[in-house]
C-alpha cells in the first residue's frame, strides 16, 4: 500500500496546509511508515516544509492543478489517483495525523468511512438521479451526528436510505480506476445544479456527492471503521480510539495561526473538550458524569500524544504567521 495526499501551496491556499502537512508526515514517520508516502504539491510551498518532509523520507511530486479544481478545489485530490501507482493507495486529506500503523487495511476494491452528516437532501438525490442518472448506493446507514442525537436523547436512530460517505480516508485497490469515475460525477452534478433552486455547497463544487455515486458505479465496496477516520464527533460518541486522526480544518481559527502546540490546544479544547462539556445539558440522559469524564480522559490522552510528536518535531519552530 501507498499513503498519498495533497498539498495545495498555492498563495490562495492559506499557510495551514503546509502546517497540517508537516504534522501528517511526522506522525507517518513515527507511527505509520510500513508504507510509503508520496505529498503531491500543487504551487511553492516553503523551501523548509519540502526539505523536512524529504528528511522524514516523504517522496515528494511537484504537480500542476487538477482541471477540475476551478470548480471543486477539492478535486486535486484526484492527482494522487491518477499518478501510477504499484500497490493500492491510500488517499488521506493533508489533515490527518497518524496516531496508529494502518498497514493493515484490506478490501476487494475501495474502503471507506460514512459521512458525519447527511447533507444531501432527499429532493437533491432525487434531482440527481433524473438529470444525470447518477446515484449512490442503496443502504441503510446512521450518521455520526444521529447517533450521538439519539444516544442524548435516548430516541431510535433515523435511518438514512441512500449512502453517503466521507472522502478524507478512502482505500483503493485500483486507484486509476476510480479517478475517472470520480472526477465525471463531481463535474456533471455539478453543472446539473447551475441556476437551480436546489442548488447548495454540497452539491455545487464538493468532491463528496461525487465521490459517493462513484463508489456506488465502481462496486467492491466495503466500510471502513471510524478508527480510521477518527473526527471529533467521534470523542463525543466514546468510539474506540483513533488509528488516524481527522483534525478538520486546524488552524483556521480566529486569531490566525500561532505556534502548533497553542494552535492545537486551542483547537482541541473548541472542537473537542468542550463539546464533549455540553453532552449532558439540555435534558440529555447520556453521558452520565461519569461517562463524560471518561470521554474526556480519553480525548485529552490523544491531545497530549499529539502534542508530544508536534514538541520531538520542534513545530513550533515553524513560523506560519507570515505565509
């Protein structure tokens, strides 16, 4: 297996890219290096990001944008499938963190993870369906965000009927396969949603609605566990601990970027502590305190491993502030 990821460098971009990069590949080098790490690298990152991620052993692939990525920026992730590969891939958002090896994912043809949310509407899908013939698969499933609603309140699920899935983790087996597949949904939703009324971020532009109708057209799926794609709603619902880590979107806070060990404290205690806090108010009969502290403990141990790879990588040595 392939690890693979991109990094989009670009001005346009923001600097917290390059930071998330560096801790995706040092956390790779110390928990996950059984397998090979290609950064595909859209634009001129710092000289000092490229240096240290081929100290680290990272094979790094200066690429040009994807031609889709003027409609759906996310779609330079395609890059990482469409670049030959000898063994399967595993495609990972550049915000990921390695906290376990993860050599030993296998599958029939793709892996991966259901979608916190369900935010393809049902009239949305349908209107999919009609104009591009296009749809996912038909099963049952139960978003994280549901799960954790009724576990609180102590209600039966609601039961979504058509699959959607996150594409921050996913496995392939044949890579080059799946990118076409891919790249045509995400186009041709897209375009069918210009001046409609329907029309929304997660249907205009995302990779997500694209990626689930292309699993569905690609079959051999299996599913992936949230181990391997551990968000921060999944400290709230006590899931067994990450193998990798989705840290969404760190450095996007308000105060701009500071040192990786403030950053990630900060975004920790906003993202992951405190809602954890707020679990048992509002009439919740889930978690009990006991219940919450244990949740907490558990967040705050991962926390503090990460933190400790950021200070052995000296991180905080990376100044950002200026990109």
């Amino acid at each position: 297996m392939r690890i693979r990821t991109v990094l989009d460098a670009r001005p346009s971009a923001g600097p917290r890219f390059q930071l998330q990069t560096l801790i995706l590949a040092h956390s790779w080098a110390r928990w996950a290096n059984g397998s090979p790490l290609d950064v595909f690298v859209v634009g001129e990152p710092r000289s000092s990001v490229v240096e240290r991620l081929r100290e680290l052993g990272a094979a790094v692939v200066p690429s040009s944008a994807h031609p889709l990525s003027g409609l759906s920026p996310w779609s330079n992730k395609l890059l990482a499938l469409e670049e030959p590969s000898d063994a399967p891939v595993l495609l990972v958002d550049n915000d990921v963190c390695f906290v376990e090896d993860v050599s030993d994912i296998r599958g029939r043809k793709i892996r991966t993870t259901i979608c916190g949310r369900a935010r393809v509407s049902d009239e949305q899908w349908e209107y999919i369906r009609r104009t591009t013939g296009l749809e996912p698969m038909k099963q049952g499933w139960i978003s994280l965000q549901e799960q954790l609603k009724s576990r609180r309140l102590g209600r039966e699920p609601k039961v979504e009927p058509l699959l959607y899935f996150a594409a921050g983790v996913a496995w392939f087996r044949h890579p080059a396969e799946f990118a076409p597949l891919w790249a045509d949904g995400t186009e041709r939703i897209s375009k069918a949603f210009e001046g409609h009324p329907l029309k929304s971020f997660r249907v205009y532009g995302c990779d997500q609605v694209g990626f689930s109708v292309a699993v569905s057209q690609h079959g051999g799926f299996d599913l992936l566990p949230p181990t391997y794609n551990h968000r921060p709603m999944c400290f709230r619902l006590g899931l067994p601990d990450p193998k990798i880590l989705h840290l969404g979107e760190l450095g996007n806070l308000k105060g701009g970027m500071m040192p990786f060990s403030r950053l990630l404290t900060v975004w920790w205690q906003r993202r992951i502590l405190s809602p954890i806090e707020r679990l048992s108010r509002d009439g919740a009969v889930w978690p009990s305190p006991d219940e919450e502290e244990q949740l907490l403990d558990e967040a705050t141990s991962i926390r503090d491993r990460v933190l400790a790879l950021g200070r052995d990588a000296g991180l905080d040595e990376f100044d950002f502030s200026q990109v």
